[in-house]
C-alpha cells in the first residue's frame, strides 16, 4: 500500500453570496450585482492518506496512558492547523479534528471489553488535549502591508 501525502494546492474562484450555494442561484445573483467574488485555496489530501497514518500510530499506543496519547495528539492538529490554518479553510480545521477525536475514541474502545468511553467523556478528554481549530494566518492584505522607508 503506496502511502501519498502530497498535498495539492487549488486555487477556486468562487462567488459568495449570502444565500446558497446552487448554481441558478449565484448565477442570478452575479447579474443582479449582488455578492462578491473571492479566490480561496483549497487543500486535498490524496485518499485520506494522513488519516490512515495517524490510525496505524494510534494503534500502536493504544495502550498508552491517554495524557500520553493526547500529548501526541495535540503535536500532530497543531502541525496540522500551523500549516491549514488560512482565511476560508475554517471548515477543513474542524473537521480534521473530529476525524482526529473520532480515530482516538475508537481506539480508547478497542483497549477493553467494558467499554466506558462515551461521547460526552471523549468531548472532556479531547477539549483538555486538543487545541480548538482556529485560523492563524492573516489575509494576504494585512500580512503583506508591509511599510518599507525609501
């Protein structure tokens, strides 16, 4: 199994109204002047490669004590979120760490066979260990207003 973690950048020109997102709609819309548009990045990650990384180690330190796991944890959404963390990918942020939360209560089930390990205690242990996903680069505007003296 060829593992890719090649991230592919894509740059979406996309009309944001503040109504839905159908076709028919934007294109009305557009006509009647109403909306904007933006270029926003979008990143894919080829085959959820990352994912089954992350699963394979969290595997091998199932046993582990949690603040162990958790520790790894919140090295592995910080990268994440250092790197993702852009202007219009709040919605990527947040679902990587419910893929992340998700992959970690599976295997804290899997340790024993009185599995006690509900939603509720998982949202405690991961609101402790994970750092909530958040943007952290500034628009192109503001982080290149840079004043240079000539």
């Amino acid at each position: 199994m060829a593992v890719c973690t090649e991230v592919r950048h894509e740059l979406a020109l996309i009309f944001v109204t503040g109504q839905t997102d159908a076709a028919e709609e934007v294109r009305k819309a557009f006509k009647a002047g109403v909306g904007f548009l933006r270029v926003v990045r979008r990143y894919w990650l080829e085959a959820f490669d990352e994912f089954a990384q992350h699963k394979e180690a969290l595997r091998k330190r199932m046993h582990e004590p949690i603040p162990v796991q958790g520790h790894w944890l919140r090295q592995v959404v910080r990268g994440y979120v250092a790197y993702h963390a852009v202007p219009t990918n709040a919605r990527a942020l947040v679902a990587f760490r419910h893929h992340v939360t998700d992959l970690w209560r599976r295997t804290l089930r899997r340790r024993s066979q009185k599995d006690a390990m509900t939603w509720e205690r998982m949202r405690r242990i991961v609101n402790a260990w994970l750092p909530p996903p958040r943007i952290l680069h500034p628009w192109p505007d503001r982080r290149f207003a840079v004043k240079h003296p000539r």
